[in-house]
C-alpha cells in the first residue's frame, strides 16, 4: 500500500488513479494522519440463478382478484 499527502495526490492524481486501476491501494495523508484511501472499484455482480426460489414461494389462485369495497374505499381516502 502507497501512502502520500495530500499535496503530493492532487499533483499526481492521474497517476495514483494508474496505479489504483493496477490494482494497488493508495492511503492519503493529512499532517502524516490518513484520512482517505483510494481502492480499485470492483464491479463483479452477485450470480444470478433463475428458479432458485422455486417452490418456496407460494401465491394464492386469487392473488389479483378485487379488492373488497371497504378496503378499496379506504386505499382511495374515502373513509376519511
């Protein structure tokens, strides 16, 4: 890991972000305290598996029937 202040990252920013890209973590200073880190961006995506659910979930035969008039007056405000 690299570690320079901040002077030094804003006049070399383009190539800290070269050696970031590369791979290697760069920690910026402030009076010697790091204050920030600058790290490669990871852009892996979690697997998707298509049915993994499959079973475990269970919808009733009359999931999109109307709702009764009570409750369908109340989602509209008329109750109130």
């Amino acid at each position: 890991m690299k570690f320079v202040n901040i002077h030094e990252a804003k006049t070399h920013l383009s190539r800290l972000l070269d050696e970031v890209s590369r791979g290697e973590e760069v920690t910026i200073a402030k009076a010697g305290k790091p204050i920030a880190r600058l790290v490669p961006v990871t852009t892996s995506r979690p697997t998707r598996t298509p049915g993994f659910l499959r079973g475990k979930i269970r919808m009733s035969d009359d999931f999109d029937a109307p709702l009764p008039d009570d409750i369908q007056r109340s989602f509209e405000g008329a109750d109130e």
